[in-house]
C-alpha cells in the first residue's frame, strides 16, 4: 500500500509541469496525445484523487487537532491580550448586530478619549466569528461565543493547510500539495498563533493570505477572469482580516514586474494583475480601517505603478503585433523618449508629495520593516513589544524546524523547471525570509513559503528515491521474466480513445468519465509508466542509495512530526492568563489575573476608571468590564507616556497625574513572591522610555545604576522613590519575615520598610501577581491647626514645580 | 392610638442610638453606656404603656374566637448561630371556651414577616420515649386586625381541641437577613458585630401563662443585651423569664448586640437548569450570584494580614462554600464568565457527593462574586414513571450550597423535546410558569417549566416533582434527522457525479 501510494504522488507529479503550458492554450488534442502514454492514468487518477480527498481529509483533521492541546492541557478560554479584545468585540457584534459594530464608540478604554472600534479594527476575524456564531444559531446549536472564537483558529489553520494544498498543487503537483499542506498543517509557527483560544487576527489571515496567493496563480495558470474576480474578494477577505495585506499588495506587483523584465509577459498575467489592482483596491477601500489608505499610502504605490508599467507592455506588446518591425522600432524610440521626459516630471511631483508628510508616507511599522533598525531608534513602543524584535536563530529552529533545512532544495526543485508559478513561489520565499528577519512577527508569513518550498523538496526527493527503487525492481523483473513485455503494449493501446475523452474533462468535471470507465481498466500496467517516466527523465539514483535516502527523508520528516507535536504541546499551548508549574506536590495553578479581573468586575463601580500598564488594558476591559486609560491598541502614545511617566514618578505627582485623569484603581502586576518574570518591574524600562520621550523630566539615567534597572540596595532613589517601586514591593517585605528577596530578580529588595500616603492598598491576588491600589481621595483641610497648615505652604513651594511637571495641568 | 406605637418602640430607641452614635463616632463607649441606660428607662416606660393599652383593647379589638383558647407555657428558642435564625416554639394550648376549635393562631410583627422563609408545626403526643410528632398545616391566616399589622398564621390542629382539653404544638420557624451589623461597616482586622431585635416575650393573640425565651449566640461574646427581668446570661445562652401570666400581644422589645463571624453567604439569585434527555442523563446548571451579606468591608484589604494572621484578620470572610451534590454525580465543572475556577475539590462517596469550591477571591462583607456549577446525573436515580403512564422527575428544589439564603431561586425544568401537559408538584407555594427553550437541533423547542421561589433556606431542599407526558419515539427524532441529511448529501452527491450538465459535448 505504502508503495502504492508512492507511485501515486510521484504520477501526479509529472503533470502540472505540463499543465502549466497547456492549460491557456487549450489545447485538448496536445493533452490527450501526452496522455496516451499512461493509459492507466485515468484509473489511477481517479482513485488517487479519492485517497488524496481522504488524505487531506485527515490533513484538515491533524490540523485542527493538535491546536487542541491548550484545551485539553488547560481550559477553553481565550489566550492572551488582543484575543480578548477580538472577543469583546466579537461579543458586541453578535449582541448588537453589524450596523452598531460599524458606529461602536467604544468609551471603555482611552479613558478620557474613547475609541472608535468599527473604524479602527480589521473586522475579518469578528465577522467571520460572528457569522459562523449565528449560522449555527440558526440551526439551534447554541454555542456561546466563546467557544466559537476558541476554536476559530484551528478551524481556519485547517482551512490554511487546504489551501496550501492547493497553492502548492499548482505549482509542483498533487504530491508536493499534498506534503505541503501536511507540513503546514503543523508547522510550530503558525502553530504558536493560531492554538484554540488564541483568537487573533494572524489565524485567519494566514488562510486568506494563502489562498489569495493560490488564486493568483490560478488565474496565472488558467488566465481566467472568474479566478481573477475570486482572487479579489479573497484579497478583500485578507484585507479585512489583517493589516498584512500589504505584503500582498507589493508581492504580487513584484512578480508581475519580475514576469516583465524576464519576458514573461502574457494576457494571463495582464487577466492575473489588472483586475486584482481595479477590483481589490475598490473593495479594500471598503474596509473602515484602510478606506482611502488604500490610495494614498506609499505601502499601495507600488501596486499602482506595475499596473502602469502592465499597461504600457501590453500597448507595446498589442502595436508591436500591429506594426511591422521596422515600424515599432521607430515608435519605441520615439515614445520611449518622449515618455522618458513625462515619468520623469511624475515621479518629481511623486517624491515631492511623499517627502511633504512627515513620515514620508509610511507608517512606523512599515518602515521599521524597511529598516530594522528603525523602530529601536525612533519608536520605543514599537520596539517594546517583544513580538516586534527581531527574531534570534534558535527561534528559526524553534519555529520551522528541518523546513529551514529543506528550503533551498525547495527553491532549486523550483527552478527545474522555471515556471511563472514556481517562480512566484520563489519570490514570496524570498521576501518573507527578509521580513521575517525583521520582526519576529513575521515570521508567521514564512512560515507557509519554507512549508511549500519544503514540500517541493521532499516530494521531489521522495520521487526521485521511489524512481529509482521502482525502476530497479521493474529491471530485475524483466529480466526475470521475459515474456512480460509482450503484454504491456497490446494493454497499453487498447483503452486509448477513452482516456483522451477522459483526461479532456479531467480537471473540469472531477474525473466523472474515469469513474464510469473503472470497471474497463485494469490496474496492472505499472511498469510501462515506470519505463516511459525513466525515459523521460533520466535521473536514477543507485538502489542502496535511494533507500537509504528515503530512510533518512522519513527520519527528517519524523523529528519535524516529533518537535511541532512537542511545541503544540508545550511551548504554544498555555493560554498565558492562567500559569501553572510543576512541583514535586504536583501541579500547581496560578490564576491570579483572572482572580483580580473577576475581583474588580464584581466589587468596584461600573464606572471605575482602572489604570494600568497598557499590557493588560484589552484584558481589563474585556473580563473585568472596567474603563481602562491605555490598551493594547498603542494609537495614542501621548497617552501611554502620561501612564509610564506616572508610573515613573514619586507617588505624589503620580497620584496628581491619575486623579486628573479620573483613575480609581491602579494595577499593577508583581512576579516578586512567585518567580514570574514578565511583570511591570521587568517592563519598567519602557514606562520610563516612552514616558521620558514624551515628557523629559523623566529621565531615563535617573533610573539606571552602572547601566542597569536595579531594585537591590544599589537601586538609585529615583528608582526606589517611583510608584510602581513602591506599589509592587508594598509589604512585600513582611512575607518572608524581613528579608524581601524578590525571586525574578533573584535580589533583596532595596527598600524594605516603607508607607503609601496617597495610595492604599484594595486588593492583592492570592500569588500576589496582581495587585491593586485605590488612590486615596484628597484630605480634607482640617480647621484650627494653623501651625501645620503653615509649614505646609511652606513645604509647597517645591510642590508647585512639581505640578508644573503634571501633563495634565 | 396608643396600640399603634407599640411595635415601632424599637425603632425609636434604634433611631435615637444610632443618631448619637453617629454624631460622635470617636466617644463610642461613653456613649453607648449612656444610650443603654437611655434606652432600657425609655423601653420601660413604653411596654408599660403597651400592657396598659393591650388591657384596655383586649376584650374590643380581638376577634372573638382566640380569646377563647390561652397557652398554659411557651418555651422559644432562637439559634443564633448563623445568619440563618432558627425559632423553635414548643406551646401548650388549651381550650378555655365553650366551643371547639380547631385552629390555633401565631402572631408576627410585621418585620419578621417579612423576613420569615418557612414555618412549620407539629402535634406532640405523648413524653420522653413515647413522644410522637405529626405535622401540621400551616397557612396564612386572613385575620388582618392584629394590632400594628400584626400577621398571623393558623394552624389547623389534627383533631378538634374540646372545651377544656390540652394540645401541645411545636412551632418551627426559620427568619432569614434578620441580623443586622453593626457597625455596619468593619474593616479587616475587626470582628462582625450583629444586632438581633425581638421581643422577650412572646407575641401572642393568647394569654400566656408561663413562657421562657432561650437565645443561642455563636459564643459568648455579647457585647450588651437588653434586660427584662428576670433575664441571664449563661456562656452562650441568653435565657429571658420565665414570666407569667403575659397578656396577649404583650411585646417588650430586646435588642441583642453579639459578635457572629459565620460566614453570611446570601445567594441573591439562583438560576437552575435541569435539563432531562431521555438517553440517561441529567444535566444540571446552576448560576450563582453570590454575596457576603455581613457588615460591610471598609478600606483597604491586605493580603499579607490575611495570610499571615488568618485568626483576626478577616474573620467574617469566607474563603469556601460546600456544594452537596446527590450521589454518581459526574462530569462537574465550576466557572464563571471568564473560564474555569480552578479552586474546587469533588469527593464522591456511596451516599453524596461534596463539592467544595472557593470563589476566586474570599469574600469579604459586601463582596460579590458569580459562578456557574454544572454536574451530569444519571437519569434513573431521578425519573420515573408514575401509574397513569406519565413520567416525573424527582428532584430538590432548592439551593445545594450548605447554610446559604437564596434570595430568589429559579428552577428551570426543561423537558424534552416532544413532551406534553408538563405540572409541577412542589411542596410550597411558588410561581410556576411555562417557556420554551430551543437548543441543539431543535424545531419544536422543549417545554420548560419554571418555578420560582423567593427567601429559600436550606430546609426548603426537599423534592419537587414535575409530571408530564413523552412518546419515546420522540427520543429518535434527531438522530433520524440527522441521518437523513447527510443521507440526502449523499444522494445529492451521486446524482451529481451521475448528472452531466456540462455545455460543450
């Protein structure tokens, strides 16, 4: 069976080579010829494409499976931050209806500022949700939208490695779409953002990302405008899904330059372009959030100006048809020269234009892609966040594994040969390994071009071992055997009207014809197609060599299995809200961000204004319901900097900072007693950062000593004197009887003994991860005690210099 | 005119303390002092002035009958122990008049009415070894003319009392949410203080001959009581009389002020969701919105005072509830709206099951918290099938958490798909409603019968039972669905391969 299944990908493999020629000229004869070769084909075809349904049944199956591991290992629930704002907003939809979704002020977060959702979020992931939530509604299936958006993702990476499939097929045929989708299916990376819960926009972009490619190269291969349309919406899906389009939009003009240059023009490729800029420009300036973005951001000119260039090939390429040689000659020269003057002039006023606005015309992440460096240098929020560094090369390990290793086998089984398909493939390779070295990100969007290159290698290799094994045990049975070859060719011409009927509406009808003609063929006629492939192509490893080959291809393959089911398991799967850790007493949980979000939900005011790092602004809203100052959504760093510098301040000015913005509670989260090392200690840094870059009092050497964040009796007295000091370590020193020694900084604390005056402690967690502090309210004067009252003037003197210091005043 | 003040006498002397305690919180004790002594001259003078006023109104303003009958003693005895008051009133009846009756009244103050969850009774028959007890029916009464909008119960004795014949009656009665702290708010490190108001004597439209008030307190801490002679202290016991010969509705108003940290788990609303398949399983949902009912929590919480001093820091907290589960209860699951509570422990055992869960944070006085409990139990421990062919299920009514007051409880029968004429049988009175409820792959909908129950203890657990009629075919209505559309995907899939639709031959 093993074999047999073999030889099937490796049948399937020969034909899109020349498919890929065949297909726009519509040349039925040409296939039927080609076909009668491998009469048996249409058997084989048709009970291949049934296992091949059924393998990437089982394909969609794996896919959706081992992303079920944090449910399994945990709860279902929602991971993370920006899945929980995905949820909320998700929650509003299928509460409210679409038309409240577009007009959502949502005045819960950005406190006093407010936020408009519907203008501002990519709506893919919450309307597919939403629509798949109230389908099965209808049908009475009553699940609650959490347990959609938590198995949102799996879903679509299973979609994902369908499409991949499909991409992949097109390229380099049924067994590399196969080993492709496969591979996809649990490759680590994408594993990491798309795990259930993790409802993130990421999960089902990627899918549409895919497909949007596959559709481009289908409409390349086919030269059909109904593909060219489907290749617009899926386009208008990704570009609602996420702000990633963009990678679409300039790879796509990319290729279709680099077809240009090599001479690789044709109507296909015009058919493959044209519409795609028309249509998926008009549909994607439907999307709130990109609107008229869609025209006048630099991300989009690139689109623009291949679709002149097409324009301008395709009029040369229609006159050159018109005139004669000479003729042409003389216009090229002509307008060659004349629209040399013109493009200059354009492109004047192009750059003069870009250069007029600020940030010439890209947004910080944009160029932070262009140069990596560029964020670290200018953008500390951008650089703060630990998914927008660049990534290390044991992440490369982690996150593709042996795909690393497979791909420039991949990129040279791509060259042989060089088709428009293969070669798009190629240049989306390329690209992504660039980006994904920018942001770690980003490495998400390689991860479906190392699968497909690796699945070109290894179905490549795989075919070229069984080649030769097979070509191996068909010599050794004809020379066992030599009447044999009598037999092959009477069987071999007797089905032949037949099988050109049925490989004309092979692709177009699902094999039907093949279907009918099964009973008439027979399925013994493997060696003459062994023997006209080797003729063919002339490539046979020794035998020895191709088992062993084959031996360690499936070694390969099995440690890839091995390490994405490991990560799947343990590295991607925790929900990261809820922490556990293993001990010799066993498992032991730690809940405590849900214990104080569910604390604050329940025992504060409606109307509460919670103010905390922006980290867990999403997280706040969405499970404790509160106003919320700054969120994940980083649009307004003004903002964010009041926070960081409040954080950073003495707890005098800080108190005046909240109180002007109305802050009832402040949280912050503490790893001190139990060794959690992400915690607004360890993230001080950037408060003071982005703090000191909006307001200088804030200066960041205040904080450091010997170049460092210190906490211990080295700590400076700005350090010690900062309210996010003082509300982590607030009593910390009276658990373990005076000593404070915080185990993420593995130090005792350097100030041990200390009161809040304009603070006071409301809640701390059962771990103490998350503690939260109600800002006192101002004392009321008391009458008669002149004598304080007086040294009060007189100590605030110094005091009105430090109000001057409040943003906000 | 006179009679209408007498149960607001409380009030005032309520009014006038906490006036001053309010006005000069710093001088607490001083003033407590004076307000006692204010208070217990002031209460003299008025229960004075209501046996004046009931001697006067006696033989005018009662209805005829009661008069007739008077109560030779009366033992109380009220359990303080937990924010759950439990009365225990043991009466000697007899009948003075010349008619039978057969019924005896109970007076409350409208207050208690209020707040009285269950009443029951009993006829004692016989002593010590030979004691038998035979319940008794107790309703409202329509007797609306008690003094000060007293309210009154009736119950109705097994047999007709004879002129001049005895009956002894134990009356149980539970109040709920009738201690009231104070100080109303304590912050962590203090203790809960309540105060409990009743009467020392008992309220009565009889004559009482001899009577004793016995009141339990949680431990001996009393901070003060009031004394109406003779009345004593003993550990935990407040005992008030015996007085004798008490005319009916005499009310000396007490107040009681004593320390109770139980935990005062108040459930302010209860949604249960049983839901019936006919393929062996019962499904049950409980929402939970729980509350800390005790004296408010005032300023900051400490976590460290609360981990490192947990014997006075926080002492009327609770940290966990426990959930009786009936027995082979499987697949149970304790969360709220953002997800698992990973802080429960199950232990099953042959007879019960205990779930014991802790919210996510303890409760503090004030706090709220909401969850979610779901448990599966196999459906032959609690469906059955009656003689006239119908089916009933037997189940508990109320609230599985052990000493909690449900405020208003909502039991959501849901039967199966299909089932007609749904009744309920409840042992009490509550509000019944019908609703349907669609889930999955259902087209009709299924029935649901609804009760509703406000002010439920834990002795309102006892079984309920909804009868209705179901055909078992019913039970394959959805597999056979969904086998048929997959059946006719199928044959839409064969009749498409076998179709050829295409334009060019």
């Amino acid at each position: 069976m093993k074999a047999l299944i073999d030889s099937e990908i490796s049948r399937a493999h020969t034909k899109p080579h020349i498919r890929g020629f065949r297909r726009p000229l519509m040349a039925v004869p040409v296939d039927g010829i080609i076909k009668q070769s491998t009469p048996s084909s249409s058997l084989r075809f048709a009970f291949g494409n049934v296992l091949a349904f059924f393998i990437l049944l089982l394909i969609g199956v794996l896919a959706f499976s081992i992303r079920l591991f944090s449910v399994i290992k945990y709860e279902s629930v929602i991971h993370e931050f920006d899945p929980y704002f995905n949820y909320r907003v998700t929650q509003f939809l299928t509460k409210n209806g679409i038309y409240d979704f577009w007009n959502w002020f949502d005045d819960r977060t950005w406190y006093p500022l407010g936020r408009v959702i519907g203008g501002t979020v990519y709506p893919g992931l919450t309307l597919t949700a939403g629509t798949i939530w109230k389908v099965l509604h209808s049908l009475n299936i009553p699940l609650s939208v959490e347990t959609v958006c938590v198995f949102t993702a799996p879903v679509f990476s299973a979609f994902a490695a369908w499409a991949a499939y499909l991409l992949t097929k097109e390229v380099k045929g049924t067994g590399a779409g196969l080993t492709a989708a496969v591979l996809l299916a649990m490759v680590p990376s994408y594993i990491s953002r798309s795990v259930a819960g993790s409802y993130d926009n990421e999960a089902v972009a990627i899918f549409a990302l895919i497909f949007t490619f596959y559709l481009y190269i289908k409409t390349l291969n086919t030269g059909s405008l109904f593909y060219a349309t489907l290749n617009s919406i899926s386009y208008f899906y990704m570009v609602c899904s996420w702000g990633g389009y963009t990678f679409i939009i300039n790879l796509i003009p990319m290729h279709v330059l680099l077809c240009i240059v090599t001479g690789r023009y044709s109507s296909r490729l015009y058919i493959a372009y044209a519409p795609l800029v028309v249509l998926g420009t008009l549909l994607a300036a439907l999307v709130p959030v990109v609107g008229f973005n869609a025209v006048m951001t630099s991300e989009h000119f690139a689109s623009f100006l291949v679709f002149i260039v097409i324009h301008v090939v395709a009029l040369a390429y229609y006159i050159k048809g018109m005139l004669s040689p000479k003729m042409f000659k003389v216009a090229a020269t002509l307008v060659i020269s004349v629209g040399l003057v013109v493009c200059i002039g354009v492109v004047a006023v192009l750059v003069a234009v870009v250069a007029s606005s600020p940030t010439k015309g890209w947004s910080g992440r944009s160029l932070s892609l262009l140069d990596p460096t560029y964020a670290s240098k200018y953008i500390p929020i951008i650089a703060s966040v630990s998914e927008h560094q660049p990534p290390t090369w044991p992440s490369y390990f982690m996150d593709i594994n042996v795909l690393a290793f497979l791909v420039p086998a991949g990129i040279i089984a791509c060259f042989s040969p060089l088709s428009d398909a293969s070669s798009f493939v190629i240049l989306y390779l390329v690209m992504s390994v660039y980006f994904s070295g920018v942001m770690v990100r980003l490495m998400l969007v390689f991860a479906p071009a190392a699968c497909i290159m690796s699945g070109i290698a290894l179905s490549e290799a795989f075919d070229v071992c069984t080649r030769s094994i097979k070509y191996y045990i068909s010599k050794l049975s004809e020379s066992l055997q030599t009447d044999a070859g009598d037999i092959v060719p009477g069987n071999n011409t007797s089905p032949q009207s037949d099988v050109i009927k049925t490989d004309k509406k092979d692709d177009l009808l699902k094999e039907r014809p093949s279907r009918k003609n099964k009973k008439k063929e027979k399925e013994n006629i493997e060696k003459p197609s062994v023997k006209s492939k080797t003729e063919k192509r002339p490539l046979v490893l020794p035998v020895e060599a191709s088992i062993f080959a084959l031996f360690l291809i499936i070694l390969l393959a099995a440690f890839y299995v091995i390490h994405s089911v490991w990560a799947a398991a343990e590295a991607y799967s925790a929900p990261s809200i809820v922490l556990t850790s293993h001990s010799h007493d066993g498992l032991h949980v730690f809940d405590d961000f849900r214990e104080a979000y569910a604390w604050l939900s329940h025992n504060t005011e409606v109307d509460d204004k919670v103010a905390s790092w922006w980290d867990y602004g999403y997280q706040t809203t969405a499970m404790a319901n509160r106003t919320v100052i700054v969120d994940n959504n980083t649009w307004n760093n003004t903002h964010i900097a009041t926070v960081g510098t409040a954080m950073s301040s003495p707890e005098k000015d800080a108190w005046q900072i909240f109180n002007s913005l109305d802050v009832k509670y402040v949280l912050v989260v503490f790893g001190g007693l139990v060794g959690y090392p992400s915690d607004d200690i360890n993230k001080f840094l950037w408060m003071v950062r982005i703090g000191g870059g909006v307001f200088p009092h804030i200066k960041e050497p205040d904080y450091l000593r010997d170049g460092q964040y210190r906490i211990d009796s080295q700590a400076t007295p700005t350090m010690l004197n900062s309210l996010m000091y003082k509300l982590s370590y607030f009593r910390f020193v009276e658990t373990d009887g005076g000593k404070g020694y915080d185990r993420v900084r593995r130090t005792e604390i350097g100030k041990k003994y200390f009161k809040l005056t304009h603070f006071e402690e409301v809640f701390t967690t059962h771990h103490w991860m998350v503690r939260i502090y109600k800002l006192k309210p101002q004392r009321n004067r008391i009458r008669g005690k002149t004598k304080k009252s007086k040294s009060k003037t007189t100590s605030a003197t110094p005091r009105s210099g430090t109000t001057k210091r409040n943003p906000w005043h | 005119m006179l009679a209408k003040t007498l149960f607001r006498t409380p009030d005032i002397s309520q009014h006038l303390r906490l006036g001053s305690i309010l006005l000069l919180p710093r001088e607490k004790t001083r003033v407590n002092m004076e307000v006692f002594v204010a208070r217990s001259r002031l209460t003299l003078i008025l229960s004075l002035l209501a046996l004046l006023s009931l001697s006067f109104r006696s033989s005018s303003s009662l209805p005829s009958s009661p008069s007739e009958l008077q109560i030779l003693t009366a033992e109380r005895r009220i359990d303080l122990a937990s924010h759950i008051i439990r009365v225990v009133l043991t009466l000697k009846v007899q009948n003075d008049g010349a008619s039978p009756a057969s019924n005896v009244l109970l007076a409350f103050p409208p207050p208690q009415v209020k707040h009285l969850a269950l009443i029951q009774a009993a006829e004692i028959t016989g002593k010590k070894k030979k004691k038998a007890v035979h319940p008794l029916d107790v309703k409202p009464s329509d007797h609306t003319d008690g003094p000060n909008g007293a309210k009154f119960f009736s119950i109705s004795l097994r047999n007709p009392l004879t002129s001049g014949g005895s009956v002894s009656v134990e009356v149980s009665y539970i109040l709920t949410q009738s201690l009231e702290p104070f100080p109303v708010e304590i912050s962590q490190s203090e203790p809960q203080l309540v105060l409990y108001r009743d009467s020392s004597s008992i309220l009565s439209p009889y004559a009482i001959k001899q009577q004793t008030t016995v009141i339990r307190t949680p431990s001996t801490k009393v901070e003060s009581f009031t004394r109406v002679e003779p009345s004593s202290q003993i550990r935990t016991e407040l005992k008030y009389g015996p007085y004798v010969d008490q005319s009916p509705y005499s009310f000396t108003p007490i107040l009681i002020h004593f320390e109770n940290n139980n935990p005062f788990a108040v459930v302010e609303e209860l949604v249960r969701e049983i839901e019936i398949s006919h393929w062996g399983n019962l499904q049950i949902t409980e929402h939970y919105t729980l509350v800390h009912n005790g004296a408010k929590h005032k300023g900051g919480f400490s976590r460290v005072e609360y981990q490192s001093r947990p014997s006075i820091s926080g002492v009327s907290s609770f940290k966990h509830l426990v959930a009786k589960l009936p027995p082979r209860v499987h697949s149970v699951y304790y969360r709220d709206n953002i997800g698992n509570i990973s802080t429960s422990h199950l232990r099953t055992s042959y007879s019960k099951s205990e779930l014991e869960i802790e919210p996510r944070y303890p409760l503090l006085g004030g706090w709220k918290a909401t969850f979610v409990i779901g448990y599966g139990l196999p459906l032959q421990d609690f469906l059955f099938e009656s003689n006239d062919g119908k089916r009933y299920l037997n189940f508990t009514f109320g609230c599985p958490i052990a000493e909690t007051v449900v405020n208003k409880i909502t039991n959501k029968v849901v039967l199966p798909e299909g089932s007609k004429n749904p009744s309920a049988v409840v042992p009490f009175s509550v509000d019944n409603r019908a609703e349907t409820k669609y889930t999955y792959l259902d087209i009709v909908g299924r029935p649901v019968v609804v009760l509703e129950k406000e002010n439920v203890v834990p002795e309102h657990n006892s079984h309920f039972q909804v009868y209705y009629d179901f055909h078992p075919m019913f039970m394959l209505a959805e597999p056979l669905m969904l086998t048929s559309v997959f059946f006719f995907l199928f044959v839409a899939a064969v009749a498409y391969l076998h179709m050829d639709i295409s334009i060019r031959k």
